[in-house]
C-alpha cells in the first residue's frame, strides 16, 4: 500500500493548502519498503488528489483539512486521516502501529488537552 503525507518542512502540514511537498512512502506489513517527496507548491490544492491517485497513493495524512478537499481525496478512492500534528516519522510510526486516527491532534506524545479558553483582558 501507498501512503502519504503532506509536509511542511520536517512536520505533518498543519493546513492541506499549506503543504510543501508530499512525502509517498509504499509499506507492507513488515515496514516501508520505498519513499519518494514530491514538491506540490506550484500546484493547485484542487489538483493534489489527482496526483496522488496517479501515483497509486490509498492514505493520505494531513494536519486540518475541510470537507471539500476530503471529498475531493474520497471521490479517487483516497482515505484521509485527517487533523495530525506532529513530526513526519512520529506520524509515519503510529500509522504503521496503528494508532492513528482522523481528528486525533498530535502524534503520539500529544500535546496538553485544552485547559479552558484564554480571554483577552482588556484594560
């Protein structure tokens, strides 16, 4: 199977839109077997999700990506895991571990749940 990643430096992109490159990493059961980076910035969001069919990509983790490019990713035969945030290789582990999931936040450390809202006081 064929995965990927949307990437913005060494991290998972935080918005689909603002994705750098992808990385398309092929994994068994056994681990990865091949990874390749393509840069995306000179195309359009829209056109992504062809790319990725084109390349036989099955998965694709991004960090926040709305309906309509998940919809978009669906209608190639794409699953999407959305809402990852983290390092490529911690999210690359818990997919492969398969401790992840769409809207889950970080990977797999995580980050600290929300304490309450901060206000702005004004003076």
């Amino acid at each position: 199977m064929k995965l990927a990643i949307m990437l913005y430096g060494t991290r998972v992109s935080p918005r689909y839109g603002y994705s750098q490159g992808v990385l398309i990493v092929e994994v068994n059961n056994r681990g990865e077997l091949a990874k390749k980076t393509l840069e995306v910035g000179q195309h359009y969001p829209e056109k992504i999700p062809e790319i990725l069919s084109n390349e036989g990509v099955e998965v694709v983790i991004s960090g926040g990506m709305n309906q309509y490019f998940q919809n978009l990713f669906h209608l190639r035969g794409i699953d999407v895991i959305w809402g990852i945030i983290g390092e490529v290789d911690d999210a690359l582990t818990a997919f492969m571990t398969g401790q992840l999931s769409p809207g889950m936040g970080c990977c797999p450390a995580g980050r600290r749940p929300r304490r309450g809202r901060r206000r702005f006081r004004g003076q």
